[in-house]
C-alpha cells in the first residue's frame, strides 16, 4: 500500500515539478479563465439574473479544465514516456491518481484566481458553493484523466478530447450550478460526492486497460 | 460463432408475428386515452423504443465488461454492434419523443421531460463513442478502450438521470405533465405486446448486423491470406 | 385525418422508415460481401494446386 501511494506521490510531484519549470500549462489555464469570464460580462444581457452568472461560472471551470487535460498526457506522449511508464512494475491506476492529483492542482490552482475574480466581477459565493466547485473538481480530474489518455491514443485529439468529455461533465455542472443557487445546496453536493465515489473508482479499475496495448 | 443459430429464422418470423399482433392490439383493441386523445398512442412505440435502446446499451456495455474480463476475440464487434443499435434507438426515441411533445403540448422540445432530456445527453456520448472509435487505429487497444468508453456510458445513464432530475429544481422549465394514462387491461397488454415485439425486433436486427461484421472481418482474412 | 391522427402516423412512420433505412444499408453492404467473396473465390481457385494455404 505504502508502496503505491509512493508511486502516486512521485508520478504526482513529477508532473508538479515539470510544470513549474515549463510553465505552459498553468499560465495558460490562469489567463483563460480570466478572459472567459470577462467574454461573458459582454455575453450576458444587462438583465440576466445572479442565477445566469453562476451558470456561466461552471461553464468557465469546465472548459478552463479541459484545456488543462489537454495537456495532461502531452509530456508523457512527447517523450515516449507512457510506455516506459506502463511497463514499470508499478500498479497502471498508479499513473492514473498521479495524473489526477496533478491535474487537480492545477485546476484548484486556476480557481483561486478564477473564484475571487468571479466574486469580484459577478455575484458572491457562499460556502456550499465552494464546496461545490471541490467536489466537481474531483471529479473532473478523475473522469478527466481517464479521458485524456483515451484521446491521447487517438488521431485528432485534440479534438475528441472535449467530445469525449463534455457528456461526462453535464451532471458535475448540474451539481455545481445547483450548490451555488440552490436554497438547499446539501442535495446537491451529495450528489457531487456520488458522482466523485462512481467515476473515480470506474476511472481507476479502467485505467490500465486504456494504457496497455 | 454462427448467424442463425440459436435459430434466427424463428426469432425473426417470431418478431413479424409479434409486430402484427401488437398493431392489432393497439389499434383495434386498446381503447382511446380520455385525456390525451388518440395521440396517446405514441406511447405504444415511444416507450418500448426507449426501453430497448436502454437494453441495448446495456447489452454492448455488457459484452464490453466480457472483453475486458476475458479478452475474448468475438465481444468487441458484439459490443460495438450493440451500442450502434443503442444510439439508432436511441435517436428514435428522441424523434418520437419529439413528435409526441408536439402532439401533447404543441412544442417540438421541453427540458422538462427528463427521459428526453437524459437520451439527448446519452446521445451526445455515444456518438462520441464512434468518433473515438474511428479515430482509434484498430487493434486490442481500440477494443480495449471502446469497451472501457461503453462502461462508462451504462454508469452515465442513472447519474444523469438524477442530475437531469436535480436540474430541474433550479432550471424552472415550463413544466408539462402528461396524465399517465389510466391504463386499462387492453392497455397494459398492447403496451407488453408491443414492447415484446420490438425488443424482439432489436435483438433480430443486433444478430442481423454483427453477422456482417463477423462475415466482413473473416474476408478481410480471407484476402491477406490469399493475397500473393 | 385528424391532427393526432398525423402525429401517431409520423411517430410509426419514423420507426418503419428508419427500419427499413437500416435494411437498406445492410443490404448494400451485404451487395460488397458478396462481390468480394467471389473475388476471393476466384483468387483461391487461380492458385496453382501445390500451394494450397493450409488451414
């Protein structure tokens, strides 16, 4: 046990330090996130409920994720490295929670820009709320990772990327959005803790059957 | 692995003399909604269509658990033909769904019905299904993956169902309610009728379209091996 | 026929002809098949005797 948590770590801190060296991704996720929510001042009528805005919160963190899972196999696929990866006497879900957990601070990353900006620019957020943007991050960068490596083995991936995640995400928006706005958020975020339990566990059993050839 | 046996000529005879039967039932034996008018009939096919593109997603997520427990050769065309009936059922059952919104309640769409609302959703991730597959070069991977991406579908469907349900609660659709109809005995039978015979029909049509597949992948052998 | 008629009409009718759609692919796929097998047909019979693939 100790030893694969080890390994999680490791996959994890490596991907952690490879990023703070190139810096490519993270800054990117950062300034997207930021214009995104900027367009949508514009995108919004002068109108528009509260609602509207925490709505178009979760469409920012959704796709402000997905560039950040585009990038999230690119290293290992550039440098040849997933294979020499999946052949380490490792357990495969290994790579999977390392991945994941990296990912994950990424995004938590981007948030904490994206949130008070948010706050600033559009409407307050109360704790379910932020509760809820942790839990739907989890799953993101659960079900996310996964996705990403079934593209990355892909022709167009970039592309397919987004297709494949998008259906996934819905019910992570549902709970989001819902956290947010809802007078009784306790539901919803019940429900996030679900969606996390279901597709992180399928996500990890899955994982080495995606990787392998 | 053979076309016809278990006998598919029985099961196909089997699903024509259903199919009569059930257009007998529905037409001439079950009576007229009183709510719903003779529009109400839709449900005699919409339904029975839905459940089966449920069956056969589950049926391709199924077989795809088989590849992946197994590694057995044949599940990854009985995976890949059963969630390509699933999306074709699938997508009947957002157009009739559709018809039968607009007879009801005069719009085309309403986000209020969840079971409309859930197959758009499954739609939306079966069709990537194909692109992933397509864009998969073939080999044990593609299968691997492609039956990992149909796991992931049969989980999808209840956790959206209950997210589509959670929605509603904040979304504030204009909500539509159609009276269940009271359904009579004639009723429920020519719903059992009808709903036997298309599932009947589905699973005709799965074993008609992977014999295909089989026949294609066996002559693409074929000619390798022949080829000088 | 009545509105509801034409409703009830369209909903099996988009069922029937998407049936028969599908009936009509699978038949032109069943046309290549069966070109093909002939193809190979003749291929297997043009091989000279002595180099019969075994299996």
């Amino acid at each position: 046990m100790t030893a694969y948590l080890a390994d999680v770590a490791a996959l994890a801190r490596k991907d952690l330090k490879l990023e703070l060296r190139a810096r490519d991704t993270l800054p990117a996720m950062l300034l997207f996130v930021l214009s995104t929510l900027v367009v949508f001042h514009f995108a919004l009528p002068a109108d528009a409920g509260e609602d509207a805005a925490y709505g178009l919160l979760w469409v920012a963190l959704v796709f402000t994720a997905l560039l950040g899972l585009a990038r999230a196999w690119v290293a290992e696929r550039e440098a040849g490295a997933l294979d020499g990866l999946v052949l380490a006497p490792s357990d495969r879900s290994a790579i999977w929670l390392g991945k994941s957990l990296a990912t994950l601070a990424f995004l938590v990353a981007a948030e904490l820009v994206a949130l008070p900006a948010f706050v600033v620019f559009f409407a307050p957020l109360d704790a379910s709320a932020l509760v809820g943007v942790v839990l739907a991050s989890i799953g993101i960068c659960a079900v996310g990772s996964l996705v990403s490596a079934m593209a990355a083995a892909a022709r167009g991936r970039e592309v397919l990327l987004p297709l494949l995640f998008l259906p996934l995400a819905i019910p992570l928006v549902v709970g989001g959005v819902g956290a947010s706005i809802s007078p009784d958020p306790g539901t919803y975020l019940v429900f996030l803790g679900l969606y996390d339990a279901v597709f992180a566990i399928l996500s990890w059993a899955a994982f080495e059957y995606v990787v392998t050839e | 692995m053979s076309i016809t046996k278990p006998s598919l000529t029985v099961l196909a005879w089997g699903a024509a003399a259903l199919t009569t039967l059930a257009a007998v039932m529905i037409f001439a034996l079950a009576p007229e909604d009183a709510d719903q008018g003779f529009s109400q009939k839709i449900f005699y096919v919409h339904v029975p269509i839905a459940l089966t593109a449920y069956a056969c997603f589950g049926l391709g997520a199924w077989k795809a658990y088989r590849l992946l427990a197994t590694r057995g050769e044949r599940y990854d065309l009985e995976s890949y033909t059963g969630v390509h009936l699933g999306t074709i059922f699938g997508v009947l059952t957002l157009v009739t769904g559709a018809i039968w919104a607009k007879a009801s309640w005069g719009v085309w769409w309403t986000w209020s019905s969840n079971q409309l609302v859930l197959f758009l959703v499954l739609f939306l991730f079966y069709c990537a299904y194909f692109m992933l597959r397509f864009s998969v070069e073939p080999g044990a991977r593609r299968e691997r993956i492609s039956a990992v991406y149909a796991l992931f579908g049969v989980a999808l469907i209840p956790v959206s169902f209950f997210a589509i349900r959670l929605a509603n609660d904040f979304i504030h659709p204009t909500v539509f309610t159609r009276e269940g109809p009271q359904m009579t005995g004639e009723m429920f039978a020519a719903f059992c009728v009808s709903w036997a015979s298309i599932t009947l029909l589905a699973y005709v049509m799965y074993r008609v379209e992977l014999a295909g597949k089989r026949i294609d992948a066996n002559l693409r052998d074929l000619r390798e091996a022949l080829q000088p | 026929m009545s509105s509801g008629e034409k409703y009830v009409a369209a909903a099996y009718g988009v069922f029937v002809v998407v049936v028969l759609v599908w009936v009509a692919i699978l038949a032109t796929k069943l046309a290549r098949l069966e070109r093909e097998t002939g193809e190979l047909a003749r291929l297997a019979r043009a091989r000279p005797a002595g180099e019969q693939a075994d299996g």
